[in-house]
C-alpha cells in the first residue's frame, strides 16, 4: 500500500544569513542634571515623563544673591572706568609738561603706571563681572540634552548645593537608541570576512517571542576586545526608535544581517533527517517513489533549512510521515495536518547554529 505523506517542494530564491545574539537596550544618552550653584529651588519648571528639548528650563534656583554680586561687579568695573579716565587725562597733561621739562622722568613714569594700573583693574573688574554672570546664569538649571524626563529627584522649596551627587532629574535620550548585544568570537570572523565598516551591517531588533520585529538600525561599533571569561564580544547597534518601541533597560534579541545567499535552495527543515552516515532526505520521483539522497544542511531558522548540496529545485521531498518510509516505498501525496506550518512556501529559513550567544542563521526576517 502506498504510504500517505505531506510533501513540498525545493525552492530557490534570496537567503538572508543572519547572526543570533541576545542584548539589552541603552539610552543614546543619559545625562543626570545637577545644580552648580548653591540655593533654594524657587520653580520646578518640566512635568516628570515630559519630552524636553536642550536649552529648556528646568528648574530656578533662587537668583537674589547672583544678581546682587553681579549688580556689585558691574558698579566696580564702572567705579574703576572712571578713575581710569582721569588718570589718563592726567597722563597727557604729565606727557605736555615733560615735553616742556617742567617734570620729571620719574613724575612721569609714576603716572604711567598709575593709568596702566587702572587699566588693568578695569580688566579685571570685566573677568569679575563675566564670572558673576555665569554663577547668575546657573541659577536657571537647563537641559543639556534633549530628552525624556525621568521621576522628580527634588522638590520645590529645598536648598541645593553644587558639587554633590544629588541631582535635579535624569535626562535619557530616546531617539536614537541603542541595543548592545553579544556575539561569539567566531561570528566576528564571519563579520570580518565580509569587508565594510561596521555602519554597512543592518541589525534587527527583536522581542522576546523572537518573532516581532520592534525596530531596524546599523551597526555602530564592535567592542575592542574579547571577553575571554565567556568567548564573545559585544557589539552596538544604533536604532531610530520613531516609535518609541524600544526602552532603556529592555532585553532583546538582536539579528545582524550577515549576506544573504543569492540563490539558496529552501526547504522545510522536517525535511531533512539524520542518520549514521549524516543527514539525509526523501526525494519523491516521477513514480512515486522515495529515494534516500544524502543532504548537506546550512543554517536552520523559522522552520526552513538552507540546502548547500545534495537537492534541486523543483524536486519533490517528503515534509512528513517519513517514519514509515525506506528506499523505494510507494507514497500518496496527503495534505497536511491544519496548523502544523509545513510547506517550502514558509517565509524564513533556518535553525540556530551559534549555541547559547548567537550564530549564523539563514531566512528572511521574521513576520
């Protein structure tokens, strides 16, 4: 009696080789803003969760004190500009007078370095009045970045002081983002061999359930060295996160696509069985008969399995039932049992190659 098994057939098209890592996401930036002056916070100036833009006002820092030591120093310069204006009228009257040997050389000189003296105090006083406006304009505590607020880490009404760890907010920048993830030591090899800088290798951001694309970005940078203790190396990834799918602290997986094989020959990875002598297929002929015909298998992933040698397109294999089965076997094409997923027509190829920290992967992207 003719066995009954599900059937499929080789296809061959385009075969995205991917490398498999597991990573977390980082803020592009992460900026933890903190006071510079000492004082009272008179305004709480953003809501906690607010988008802020650099340059945004914060918060106010009391700026009585400021504004009274800058009123100070410019009254100061001015004070000093105009005893400068006199001691140097009194320079040209000394320069006429010395012109006309009714003073001295000494009389004169001592004038000279009086108005060269003022001179510079009046120098001075502008360092003095600039260095007030910055302590002034430190009072408005600013973003230096823009970003996400984060929770408020000080009230209104509490006296702040420069130069300690308490800060004002935490700014994160979320657009762009970044994912550091890891590979093992031999992907970079694969990396390498591929020639390009690091920006030509686009890497998938993937959920948890490895199947929800959450975002598309580039290669940014690898790591500079390898981490012995564990065999890999890690790697950045710049993404730009338009809709705030990824977020600081967010475990993902990370997929970098490697090349793509032009001209894969596909089929579903129940296809292909393992035996003493290595891994193996049921082709079906034109009579309806298996044969057994030895397989060269490439990487596995979504179901489908990237076939180096051993098959054609267009041949017929056996998807499933091939228990039943030995060289020769009559078989009766059945359909396939509702929801088991079997079928060369499944978009992305390939099983997992690269143990627990990532390897290569053939198949298009999932859905």
């Amino acid at each position: 009696m003719p066995v009954p098994v599900v059937a499929g057939t080789v296809e061959k098209k385009d075969a995205p080789i991917y490398l498999n890592g597991i990573g977390a996401v980082q803020a592009f930036n992460t900026v933890t803003v903190v006071p510079r002056v000492d004082g009272e916070i008179k305004q709480v100036a953003y809501t906690e969760g607010q988008d802020v833009q650099k340059g945004d006002l914060l918060a106010q820092i009391d700026p009585a004190p400021y504004q009274a030591a800058y009123d100070q120093a410019v009254a100061k310069k001015a004070q000093d500009e105009a005893q400068l204006v006199n001691a140097n009228l009194n320079m040209k009257r000394e320069e006429d007078l010395f012109a006309k040997k009714a003073v001295s050389v000494q009389e004169r000189d001592t004038q000279r370095a009086l108005t060269d003296q003022l001179d510079a105090t009046v120098k001075a006083d502008a360092a003095a009045i600039q260095s007030a406006k910055v302590q002034l304009d430190y009072t408005r505590i600013v973003a230096p970045i823009s970003g996400r607020t984060g929770i408020r880490l000080v009230d209104q009404g509490n006296v702040v002081h420069s130069g300690g760890n308490a800060g004002i907010v935490v700014l994160t920048q979320l657009q762009p983002i970044t994912v550091v993830f890891t590979l093992r030591e031999q992907d970079l090899v694969e990396i390498k061999k591929q020639g390009g800088a690091p920006t030509d290798f686009k890497v998938l951001a993937v959920d948890r359930d490895t199947t929800t694309v959450l975002d598309t970005g580039t290669l940014a940078v690898f790591d500079n060295q390898i981490d012995q203790s564990t065999g890999t190396i890690k790697l950045k990834a710049t993404f730009p996160n338009e809709n705030f799918q990824l977020w600081p602290g967010q475990f993902i997986n990370a997929r970098l696509l490697l090349t793509t094989r032009k001209d894969g020959l596909l089929v579903p990875a129940s296809v292909v069985q393992r035996g003493p002598q290595g891994s193996f297929a049921f082709v079906i002929k034109g009579d309806d008969t298996v044969e057994i015909r030895p397989v060269k298998v490439g990487p596995i992933e979504q179901g489908m399995a990237l076939i180096e040698s051993g098959l054609e397109a267009g041949e017929r294999v056996v998807v499933d039932g091939q228990y039943k089965l030995q060289p020769g076997s009559h078989v009766k094409i059945a359909d396939a049992p509702a929801g088991a997923g079997h079928g060369a027509g499944q978009p992305g190829v390939g099983a997992h190659a690269g143990g627990q920290h990532g390897g290569a992967h053939a198949g298009g992207p999932p859905k």
